[in-house]
C-alpha cells in the first residue's frame, strides 16, 4: 500500500486539496479500470489525456489523483486528495523506482534488443518461476509507462521481476534502466530497427548499450556472443559477464545438435559450464534457439541448474503472433508473425519459411516495415531480393512502402499487391492448396494478423 508521504517525497508533489491520510490499494493511469481506493495518475499522451477524465476516475473510486494542472472543477471533489506535480509520467516512473528500493532483497532483469526481447522474457519466466515468485511486465508494457506500471505491482512475495524495455530514440533505454535499476541486463541482439531516429546500426547499438552503460561488479551482462555490436559494447563494461551462442561451443552456454520438428517444437541440446541437457521448447524458428540461450543465461547467473532450466522450458508457451501457427479451414496452415517487423525479423522468418518447403507452395504476406526513415524504400526492395534466393513460390504485399517488395521482384516470383486484408484472404483462398504454409509478417501498424478472420 502506497501513502500520501510516499508519494511526496518520491515525487515532489504538492497536496493542492483533500484527504492527506490516505493509503492507496493500487495505482492506475485508466480511469475505466480504477477500482476503489486506487490512485490515478493523469498522464498526457499523445492520444489522450488523462486530466480529461479524473472527474471519471474518482466517479469510478479513485481516493486521489496525480495531475500537472488543476482541473477548473477542483471545488467539486470534496476530500478527494489531489496531488500536483511537473511531470505525472516522471512522477510515475519515481514512484516506480522508490517502490522498487523497498525491496533490496529483488533481483530484477531487464531484456532489450532489436528482435526477441517478448519471447526471451517469456522463457526466462517460465525458467524462473521454477523456484521462485516472479513478476513480468505483461503485454508491450515496456515503455516509460509500462514499465513503472509494472514495478508498482511488486510485493513481499516476489523474489525475481524480469521486464523487457523497449526505445525508439537514444537516453530512453538510459531512462528506463534508471528507474529499474537491474542487476542483470541483455541485449538479445542489435539490427534494423527504429532506423527513422537512431539512422544506423551503430546508433541502434549505441541505444540499446544504454542498459549496461553503468553496469559494474555488481551486476551480470549476458551476452550473445554471435553478435558482434554486443561484444563490442561488452568489451567496454567492467561487471559480471555469461556469454551464449550457437556457433561459439568455448561459450559459457551454448546448444548442440538442434532440429526442427515439423511445425510444433525445436529440440537440442543445451550445455551448461559443460553440462549438457537436452531441451524441447514449443513453436518453430531457429533463431528461437537463440532467444532460449539467453533466457537460460539469466536463470543460470541466478543459480538455476541445467535441470531446472530445462523444467522451465517444458512449460513456455509461444507468445501470440510471433511464429505461431494456425491451421485454417481451407487446410494450408498460416504462420502469424504479425506482431512486428524490421529489415531483420522479417529476414528470418522468411529463411524460416523457405525452410519448409517439401512438396507444398510458401506464400508469404507481407505488410510494410514502419520507423526506417531514409531507409524505408531501399530496405523493402533488399527483402525483395532476398526473397529471390529463397524457395518461395508467392508474394503478396499489402501498404504503400511494401510495393518497393514488388519492384525487386519483379516477374521472378509470381507477386501481387493488395489494398485491403480482406483482398489478401481471397488471394489465399485462390492460391493455397490444403498442404501449402503461409507467413503472415509486416509490422504492428500495419495489422497483418486481420487477414486471417476473412478466412473463417
């Protein structure tokens, strides 16, 4: 339970009026989900802003509201407590972090990276739930907002707190870490992504280094060796390090002798400080292999054994739309990865796509790559190249910067446009046979995943 006190000397606020003696049940920054006692944060955001609705808020039961300007109503709200601050999203991450140093006995991670920073949470919660009560950020709560919201949910009970933050600019990563402060950071890998602001590759490293720029004897890097900006930004930190990879068997943690089975599971083995185990974790995608590694570096830096490792992949779940797969009523089955996209996502779950082919037709659907910038065109004509060295045998694109896609491919592969997803459907519905696999595959704003309910 939070209090009047706490909230003041973690914020600098200012009571303006109401009830001084109250302690909250809980925090929220949605007014229709408040719930009695609760206090509400009045967050401005792009969309929305939450001054315009703290009179709904305290309807619905908050005791108190956080604001940076006063509502012209204020006589209205009777002992209802209103707190004054600059800054009600700076507020909210001080509170997070004040929250946070109640507990010094917490260990808390912090993953990032281009690609994989969800499913790498997912494994390494399952892995450590094994033994331990564990918090995670739920969703894509991994912003400014996100990851506050997520600190101020922990209690007495939990031992281990595992988040995922995610940036689009540089000094965010830096901002979220601040108010997290982890004792073990990674980076699951650095590619083409948020290029409209960070320019380059070396900028999207550079952002992303941010997590363990003040990391040191206290805290534990894990590293994924087979990329070369993340070594290269190891090289510069002086703390704790447990290096993975697929290709380097000197590694801390590394995997041998893996195989796909069919469009269910991939299997190997995992070896441990020498120690090896065999693994089996649910959905498709080599690069997953990868993902597991580093969640299996952060159990192990906390003390997991390879056996308790292994017991926690048994009980990950594939996260929704990445890699997941769908059978439809038309027999071909879909791979929905439509939650996001970038130059090297996209890349890989075309090589996994192509990996598939057998007797059957590869389709795949793609919807535009967002935030590129500069790079946008000539990035979706280079996926348009790629896929001219891979075993698929159609393409359909769907946004205006995918059309670049078109361009490369010219009449090597048969390739269509589409306006609408419903179009794309009925393009599926033409072209699929009952053995054929579809990818499903264009970033978050684009909405690829609304193609499959005009199948049904």
């Amino acid at each position: 339970m939070i209090n009047n006190e706490f909230i003041l000397e973690s914020t600098d606020g200012e009571i303006i009026s109401g009830n001084t003696g109250i302690e909250y049940q809980g925090i929220s920054i949605d007014s229709r989900r408040i719930k009695n006692n609760d206090l509400f944060i009045a967050i401005k955001g792009e969309n929305h802003d939450g001054h315009d609705f703290i009179k709904e808020a305290f309807d619905n039961g908050a005791a108190g509201a956080v604001i940076e300007q006063l509502p012209v109503d204020l006589n209205n709200y009777g002992s209802k407590c209103i707190i004054k601050v600059r800054s009600a999203t700076i507020a909210l991450g001080r509170l997070a972090n004040s929250w946070r140093k109640k507990f010094p006995n917490l260990k808390v991670v912090c993953i990032t990276g281009s690609n994989g920073k969800t499913t790498t949470k997912e494994m390494a919660y399952s892995i450590l739930s094994v033994k331990n009560e564990t918090l995670k950020n739920s969703g894509n709560l991994n912003n400014q907002i996100g990851l506050p919201l997520t600190l101020l949910k922990l209690g007495k009970q939990h031992k281990i707190c595992v988040t995922e933050i995610a940036m689009n600019d540089f000094g965010e990563i830096r901002y979220l870490t601040d108010i997290a402060e982890p004792d073990i950071g990674t980076i699951t890998n650095v590619g083409k992504a948020h290029l409209e602001k960070l320019l380059t590759v070396e900028g999207v490293a550079k952002a992303k280094g941010e997590l363990v720029e003040r990391f040191n004897q206290h805290n534990t890097f894990i590293i994924n060796s087979d990329d070369k900006n993340i070594t290269r930004l190891a090289s510069k930190v002086d703390c704790n390090k447990i290096m993975y990879s697929t290709e380097n068997k000197n590694t801390e943690i590394h995997a041998e002798n893996i195989i796909s089975e069919n469009l269910e599971s991939i299997k190997f083995d995992i070896v441990i400080n020498k120690h090896s185990v065999p693994v089996q974790i649910k959905g498709i995608g080599r690069h997953n292999v990868m993902n597991a590694l580093c969640a299996a570096g952060i159990a192990h830096s906390l003390g997991y054994s390879p056996d308790e490792i292994k017991e926690g992949f048994e009980s990950y779940k594939p996260v929704d739309m990445r890699l997941e797969v769908i059978d439809t009523p038309h027999g071909f089955k879909i791979i929905n990865d439509s939650y996001n996209a970038n130059p090297d996502s996209m890349s890989r779950a075309l090589e996994e796509l192509s990996s598939l082919k057998h007797n059957n037709k590869l389709i795949a659907v793609l919807g535009d790559m967002l935030e590129l910038g500069e790079n946008s065109s000539s990035e979706h004509k280079n996926i348009g190249e790629y896929i001219k060295t891979l075993c698929i045998d159609m393409v359909i694109t769907y946004g205006d910067l995918s059309r670049n896609i078109n361009k490369s491919l010219n009449s090597k592969i048969k390739n269509l446009h589409v306006d609408t997803h419903e179009q794309a459907a009925q393009m599926l519905i033409e072209n699929a046979g009952a053995t054929d696999i579809v990818l499903l595959k264009g970033s978050r704003g684009m909405k690829m995943e609304n193609t499959i309910k005009f199948l049904y």
